[in-house]
C-alpha cells in the first residue's frame, strides 16, 4: 500500500505494507507516550502518513508482545498480512457500539521484518 487509494483496492487482500513501526498507547489524552516494557498496540506509519494498525486494538490480535515492540519501534519494516478498511466497533457491555478508532489494519500477519529505508 503506497497511497491512501490503495486502501479500496486492496481491502481483504494479502498485502505488503513498508513503513514506520509505531508502538501506541490508545487514550483519550493525547500526550499519552506508550510503555515499551508493556504489551500494546502499534501501528505502520506509511510513506504517504496513513496509519496502518497491526490488528484491532481493542482484541488480543492488536495487543502487540514488548519485545517486538521495543525491537522495532521508529525503524522502518515491512508487514505481510490481510489489509481491512477500518477497525471493527467495539461493543460496550450493554451490546451497544462504542467509540473506536477507524483506521485501517493488518490482521493474519505472518511476518514483521525490519527493512532498509530504501524499500
């Protein structure tokens, strides 16, 4: 994924997205800084400024390991998955949705490699 239309394109397919790693606190605040030591999630910042999350936040498949946080946060990588459009809501307890974050994420990820910032 090179540029945000892409994004339409490539929905629920196989995709190879290079980028920023970002290890991320999801908060209200907006100064909040994400705990490397501490599981959490993190997200691809493309070349074009997209925000690609690895996974849905808000499930254990968006609740990145801290090793691999702390090994790849600010260097460029590349991540091989499933791209989907937006991050699915969030139920409340009461089975209504929630306020969620929209944007588009890797899910099935089957690798996370560091690569030059040539690629």
């Amino acid at each position: 994924m090179r540029k945000p239309e892409d994004l339409d394109r490539l929905a629920a397919q196989r995709v190879r997205v290079t980028g920023v790693y970002q290890a991320m606190t999801i908060s209200q605040r907006g100064d909040a800084k994400a705990e490397l030591a501490e599981p959490g999630a993190a997200g691809i910042r493309t070349d074009s400024g997209q925000v690609v999350l690895l996974g849905v936040y808000h499930r254990a498949d968006g609740v990145r390991a801290s090793d691999e946080r702390q090994r790849h946060d600010g260097k460029r990588v590349e991540v091989i998955g499933v791209l989907e459009r937006r991050t699915p809501a969030e139920l409340a307890p009461d089975g209504q949705p929630g306020a969620t974050m929209i944007n588009p994420y890797v899910h099935s990820i089957e690798s996370i490699r560091q690569v030059d910032a040539r690629q």
